[in-house]
C-alpha cells in the first residue's frame, strides 16, 4: 500500500476514534462527578488527526512538485537554464 493511502486510512479510522471519544467524553459530563482525564481523552486523537490531516493536505502539492521536478530534470540542459522557464529565444 502506497504511503498516501495508508495515512488516508489511518486519518479515516483516526476520525472514527476521535468521534469515540468525543462521545464518551460528552457522556462522561452528564455523569456525577466524573475522571478529569475523560475530557482530554478526544485531544489524543486529535493531534494524530491534525498529522494524518495536514499530510493529506500537503501530499498533492509535493507530488506535483516532485514531478515538475522530475520533467525539469529529464530535459536535456533545463538545468543550466535554471527553472523560470527562460529559453534562449525568450531570453535575447
Ligand atoms: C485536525 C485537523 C484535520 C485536518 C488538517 C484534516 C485534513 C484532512 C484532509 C486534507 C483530508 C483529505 C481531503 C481530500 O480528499 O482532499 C481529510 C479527509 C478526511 N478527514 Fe480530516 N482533517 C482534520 C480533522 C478531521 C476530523 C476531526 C475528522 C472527523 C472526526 C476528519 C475526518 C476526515 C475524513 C473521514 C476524511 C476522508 C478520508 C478518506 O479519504 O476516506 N478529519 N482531512
């Protein structure tokens, strides 16, 4: 399984967890006297949801780089014109 799908999995059965806990959590405030700890319970996947989250959102955005990249470098002397697009009939 490539690296995307397994985050896209892990976020989609991270954001199962959090709903979880957030459920136990709203329980938990009906209750008498309840654990403090059962209110910060939602925050642990939380975190993990904003990683999972914030590589899914980056993840487009450096596949198109890497591959941009990679046509940049497989034309023959695109890298002595450097990456503006300047070709020496544009550049006179
Ligand atoms: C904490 C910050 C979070 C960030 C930065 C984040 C970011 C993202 C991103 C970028 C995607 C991919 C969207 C796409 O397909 O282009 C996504 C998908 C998704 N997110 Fe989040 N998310 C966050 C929190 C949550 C939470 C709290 C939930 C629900 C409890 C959630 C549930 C989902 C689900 C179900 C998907 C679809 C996954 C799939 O492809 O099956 N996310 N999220």
């Amino acid at each position: 399984m490539s690296w995307n799908k397994w985050v896209r999995r892990s976020h989609r059965w991270i954001a199962i967890t959090f709903t979880v806990t957030v459920v136990v959590a709203l329980v938990a405030v009906g209750q008498q006297d309840p654990a403090p700890w059962l209110y910060y319970l939602p925050l642990a996947p939380l975190v993990l949801l904003l990683a999972t989250g914030l590589s899914l959102f980056v993840q487009p955005y450096a596949s198109s780089w890497r591959r941009r990249r990679a046509a940049g470098e497989a034309r023959p002397g695109a890298r002595a014109r450097g990456h503006q697009g300047i070709t020496p009939a544009s550049s006179k």
